[in-house]
C-alpha cells in the first residue's frame, strides 16, 4: 500500500511484490536511477553558480551541440548502472550505439536494458528554465550471459518494463511506472529524500493546454495546421489555452496534472518531426497511457510503432485521452 509521504526507498520495497519478475533487479535499477538523478540534480541545481553554462565543443550523432551538463548527465547515469553492475546494456540519446555491459563481465546475469535520455531540453539551461531526463527499461530478448545486441534495444515501447523521468523544476521530482499506474515523489533537498508526494497520477480526460512550438506552423501538414486552429476557435470551453515551455519532460508532467496536450508533429523540414522514438516518445507515451492519457504519431499507437533504428525520430501526439483522439481525428481527415 503506497502511502503520502512515504520515501522512495520504502516505496521500492513495498511495491517489489507487484512486479512480474521479483529477483530485485528492477528494484535495485530503479534504485540506482534515484541516486543518479540526485547526483545531476546538484549539479543542476549550481549550474549558473560555476562556470558549467555553455557548449561543450562536441556534436551528438544528431548534429546538435551538446552542453556540459548533458556529458555530465550523460556519464553519471551510465556510471551509476554500469559500475554497481545492474543491467546489462544501456542506450543513450547522447551515445552513438548501445554499451554492452557483458562484454566487460561474462558472469553479468542481468537481464533489464536502460534507454536514456540524460538531460532533455537542455537548450533551457543556459536560461535557468526546467530540464529533465527520461528513462526506458526494457527485459533483454537475447540470451542472459551474453554480450547485448542492437535486437534488445530496437523493441516495441509496448515492451517496456518501466519508464520514467525526472523534471529538474521548481522542486526536483521523478515520476515512473512500472505498468502498474504512476507515481511521483518530491525531492528534499535538505536530506536528499525523494517522497511520495503525487501516488496515482492520472490525465484528465480532458483539457484546455495545447502545447506546441507554433513557430514551425507553416510547414506543419494540413491536419495538424486544422487542428491548431481548431484549439484556439471561440466554441465551448475554447479556445484552449498555449503553453510551451520546449522541455518535453515539463511540458508533458504540466498537461498530466493539468489536462493538456503536446504536439510535437512532422514538418516539411523534419518528415519525422524531432522528438526519438526510443528515448523520449516510447517512455513518455507508457507513462501517459499509465495514467489514463494517450500516445500517438497521429495515426498509429506509439507503443506499437516498431522500431528500426537506436535513434529514430517520430511525430509525438500526447495528453489528455480525448484531445489527443481529436487531433488525431483531424490528422486522418486530412494526410
Ligand atoms: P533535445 O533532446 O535535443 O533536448 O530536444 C528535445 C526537446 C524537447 O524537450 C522539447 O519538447 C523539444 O526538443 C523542443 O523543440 P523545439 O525547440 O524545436 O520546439
Ligand atoms: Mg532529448
């Protein structure tokens, strides 16, 4: 039984019994994600204070320019579940391929494979505005003991066995699902105690938040461009209200509380909209549909998608149930 204010800590142990496979491996992962986070948590939390803001000189496998604290986020977590021997492979968005744990140990069992995201919407921290980061486990599909392959991290987000993120904000909080609801616990910065502050989060149905960047309108396709200004028609409860902070992980944790939808859809300049598959849509879309919302491309389930390759792109449609149907609904009338 979860219970408010309960830590973390406790509530791992509590709730060991509810998952499929009880070896504690899964608890001792999600463990290992808890201390991570509180580590770049700090680090975080003094970036205007030390001279961390800025480019760190290096491109990702994207082209895009990575900060200093992605490399820091970067390293911590794969140090975290690498040296206290916990999983078998990690895959991260800052990585160009998959790290095989076995290969270093031929006596690793582990089982469980981490997809992360180790500091999303890190354009926002040289301007002091909310960062996150998104993890994805997966059981591994190959033999336990050997050495892991691209097959154990190319599965269908509907495999998954937990996802979560944590949104470094106003207060630090990380909100995961291991396919049995969602649940967020607070930080206390003072002790360093994450506490079960939000048990059960769910969408509303409905909302009256869109979240777009706006700015790419014109090259968005003509269903997405109908249903934007379907939100801000005068009818009803709308228009609905905009807001876009360009932190997936703040965007999507303010429309779970709130009611709310972040579109994040294809254009004339990117066919496969920005947003990975793997890191970002296939975590978020289990913990909305954990919590009651919905997860799309804008025709198909995102968990369902099949992917092809680590670092995949695809149109995100997420939310409330019924906004995400609507936009979806104007999708197919119009391709
Ligand atoms: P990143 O992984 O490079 O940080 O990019 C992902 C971020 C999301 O957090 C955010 O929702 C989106 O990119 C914003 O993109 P844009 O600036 O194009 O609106
Ligand atoms: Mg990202």
């Amino acid at each position: 039984m979860s219970r408010k204010n309960q830590t973390l800590g406790e509530f791992i142990i509590e709730n060991q019994s509810s998952f499929k496979y009880t070896s504690g491996e899964l608890s001792r992962l999600i463990n290992s994600i808890r201390l991570a986070a509180k580590v770049v948590n700090h680090e975080v939390n003094k970036a205007g204070l030390v001279d961390i803001l800025g480019a760190f000189g290096d491109t990702n496998i994207q082209g895009e320019e990575q900060q200093k604290l992605d490399v820091y986020a970067n390293e911590k977590f794969i140090q975290t579940l690498t040296n206290r021997n916990i999983v078998c492979g990690i895959a991260s968005e800052e990585e160009d391929d998959f790290i095989s744990i076995n290969s270093q140990d031929e006596n690793n069992n582990n089982k469980y494979v981490v997809l992360i995201d180790p500091l999303d919407g890190s354009s926002n921290i040289d301007v002091n505005v909310s960062v996150g980061t998104i993890f994805s486990v997966y059981r591994r599909v190959t033999p336990v003991g050997t050495p892991v392959q691209l097959e154990d991290f190319l599965q269908k987000g509907s495999q998954q066995v937990a996802a979560g993120y944590v949104v470094y904000g106003t207060s630090t909080m990380l909100v995961y699902t291991t396919g049995h609801g969602v649940n967020g616990f607070t930080l206390n910065p003072a002790i360093g105690t994450f506490y079960l502050s939000h048990p059960n989060m769910t969408f509303p149905e409905d909302g009256k938040i869109y979240s777009v960047n706006e700015g790419n309108y014109i090259h968005f396709p003509q269903g997405m461009k109908d249903y934007i200004k379907y939100c801000q028609m005068e009818e009803g409860d709308r228009p609905y209200t905009s807001r876009y902070i360009g932190s997936l992980v703040s965007d999507f944790h303010r429309n779970m509380i709130k009611g709310g939808i972040y579109l994040y859809p294809k254009s004339s300049k990117t066919s496969n909209g920005k947003l990975r598959l793997l890191y970002e849509c296939n975590p978020m879309a289990l913990i909305a549909e954990q919590a009651h919302g919905k997860a799309s491309d804008g025709f198909t389930r995102i968990l369902d998608i099949e992917p092809t390759e680590l670092h995949q792109r695809v149109p995100f449609i997420c939310g409330s149930k019924n906004m995400v149907e609507k936009a979806e609904e104007f999708m197919r009338l119009k391709k």
